[in-house]
C-alpha cells in the first residue's frame, strides 16, 4: 500500500465529515488524528498547502475563523518544500489554543 493510501484510509476511518453540519466536503481531524495525519504526509513527500480549524462543542461544529498556509519560496524544491510544509503545520497545530468546551478540528489541505 502506498503512503498516500495509507493518509487517505486513515482520514476516512478517523474523520469527520463536514457534510452534514456545514456543507462543506472537507474532512476534519482531531488535534492528535491530524499530527498523525501530518506524518503520515510527511512519510508521502506531499505538501501540505495550509488548512482550517472548526469548533465542536459537542452540539455542533463551528467555523473557528482560523486557517494557516505555507507558501514556497523560489526555487525550493519539492522535498524541501513538503518537509517544511509539515513542519509549519505541527508547530500551528500543535500550538493552537484550546478554548474551554470546545474541541478544536482541522482540516489539512493537501497537494501532490
């Protein structure tokens, strides 16, 4: 099974569909499930574009009003560009605020 595979069975199987709460197809992670997600990316050598963070509250899902993104920089290559796109993910992820009552979600947006 390619890595790619692996990402995207474990993103249907530990995800979140947006669908139904806010009609959106993305698919959302947990905080952990999307630091397990990165990796698994990272494993792919694809680059992770930015992504979107909702709220659950247990109720319902919510817009978070927050996203991050990273950008190449000229002439960076493709494997330097996935690895720092992950990096910059982690550390975003890894670093967001939990708010009381709310579980924070994110969506990764991904590009081979």
């Amino acid at each position: 099974m390619k890595a790619t595979d692996d990402y995207l069975l474990f993103l249907h199987s530990h995800g979140l569909s947006l669908k139904d709460s806010l009609g959106i197809k993305d698919i959302a992670l947990t905080r952990e499930n999307t630091l397990k997600a990165v990796s698994l990316l990272r494993e792919a050598r694809l680059l992770i574009l930015g992504g979107d963070v909702y709220f659950d509250d247990g109720r319902r899902i919510t817009v978070a009003y927050a996203n991050w993104h990273t950008d190449r920089i000229a002439d960076e290559s493709h494997d330097d560009y996935s690895s720092r796109s992950c990096d910059s993910s982690e550390s975003y992820i890894s670093s967001f605020p939990t708010k009381k009552g709310l579980t924070p979600l994110f969506v990764l947006v991904v590009n081979s």
